[in-house]
C-alpha cells in the first residue's frame, strides 16, 4: 500500500483524492482522482443503517473535533468512540479523515461508518476539508481524525497547521505511559499549532500517569480518556475523583 500510495502521488501529486483500495493475488489496486478532476471535493459515504438510540452524556467541547497526535496514539479508534457515542445518543455525526497516509486508514474509518450509519467524508487538502464541513447540517457533531504527525518536524507540523488550522477545537490524542518529559514536549509542540484539549489512551494497561499531568500542565484541558478497546464504553471523563484513584 505504501509503494501504490507513492506511485499515486508521483503520478497525480500530493492532492489526488483517493477514492477507493482493493487487495488483489497480486498487489495493491488503487483509484483516485486528479485534483483538477476532483475540484477538491471530499469523497462521501452515505448513510445505510443506524443502531438504537440510547443517551449518553457528551463531555468534550462542542464545535467540529480535530484529533491530532504522533503515528499510533490511537486517534482513529478515539474518533470511532466519540462517533459510537453519538450514535448512541440519537444523534448522526460527520466523520471526516485526512488520512491517506496510513495503510487502511480509510477502509477502517469507512468500515465503522456503515455499521454506525453515518456519512464519513475522506478530505486531503484544505479546501477539500472546509467543503466536507460545509456539509454539516447545523448543531450536527463534527469529527475529524488527522494522519500522524511529527511535532518536531517544522515541515510537518506547518502542514498539520495549514490543514486545520481554524477548522475546529483541537484535541490531542496522546498515550498514557510516556515519560513525563517526554510528554509535556510534545504536548507543548501541539499546544503551540493551537491544541488545548487532552485525550489520553492507553490509560487501562499505563500503570503512571504522570506523563500524562505533564502534558496537560502546558496548558492542555483534560476532557477524558480512552480506557480500552470497546466503541461503547472505551472513554471515561477524567474527573478529581478519577485522578486520586490513580494516584
């Protein structure tokens, strides 16, 4: 997938629109678009079920999400529950990927949002991503999950920037267990593209979590925290209570 995608961008440049993979006895197929084919228009899938509604509470803040983190922090699995949860709560959220980088990163995203019933939009320029939020009906619940970054990397984090720079509230999802150094720089690189939300993950099998104090001492709000695998009940609020358990 790596090779197909590196072949696609030679062939097309950085802006082609990947619009769908298949694994055949012989490789990797794939099919885009040009940009000047595309127009920049996301890729969409509809809507074709929808589980029972149940309430549940919704505590990161409102507006579109933008879930920014290093290759691995679990981002994509963060972005499913949040859009379980909504499902789960009688409401249709838009799901939005940046990421064709990462080998089955948009069969992954595509495969939950047939079995939630929600439209999931595939966006890689930034033209492409203020049209598929464009595409927001009003109050609906915007998420959308970024390829991994190296915050250390200027040319990195300026294109991170310049994707989602004033699309919506970032949120960085960061692993528990990372040592507090460690976690409170990257923390701070993130906080400087704008970032001032926390979620961390991993926090069922991370027995420290000072690291993760680190990293919202930058000035990174702690919302909640990814506790395992489950779509349903894989976050938790952090909360003073939850805290002093844990210490």
């Amino acid at each position: 997938m790596n090779a197909a995608m590196a072949q696609l961008r030679a062939a097309l440049g950085d802006d082609a629109v990947l619009l769908q993979t298949r694994q055949g006895r012989h490789g990797v197929e794939i099919t885009a678009a040009a940009p000047e084919d595309a127009d920049d228009e996301p890729w969409m899938v509809e809507p074709v079920a929808r589980p029972e509604a149940t309430p549940l509470l919704a505590p990161l803040p409102a507006g579109p999400l933008v879930l920014v983190g290093t290759p691995g922090a679990g981002k994509t699995l963060s972005c499913v529950k949040l859009a379980t949860r909504h499902v789960l709560a009688g409401r249709s959220p838009l799901v939005v990927t940046t990421d064709v980088e990462r080998a089955g990163a948009v069969e992954q995203l595509a495969a939950f949002a047939r079995v939630l019933g929600i439209v999931f939009a595939v966006a890689t320029t930034r033209r492409a991503l203020e049209k598929a939020l464009a595409r927001a009906a009003p109050g609906q619940a915007v998420l959308v999950d970024t390829a991994g970054c190296n915050p250390f990397d200027p040319a990195a984090a300026r294109g991170l920037m310049t994707l989602i720079e004033g699309v919506g509230q970032g949120v960085l999802v960061q692993p528990a267990g990372l040592c507090p150094e460690e976690a409170r720089e990257e923390a701070r690189a993130f906080h400087a593209m704008g970032v001032r939300h926390l979620l961390p993950t991993r926090l069922d099998v991370a027995r420290r979590i000072a690291g993760t104090l680190a990293a919202a001492r930058v000035g990174l709000a702690l919302t909640e925290g990814s506790t395992g695998p489950d779509p349903v009940r894989g976050l938790a609020p952090i909360t003073a209570e939850w805290l002093e358990g844990r210490s």
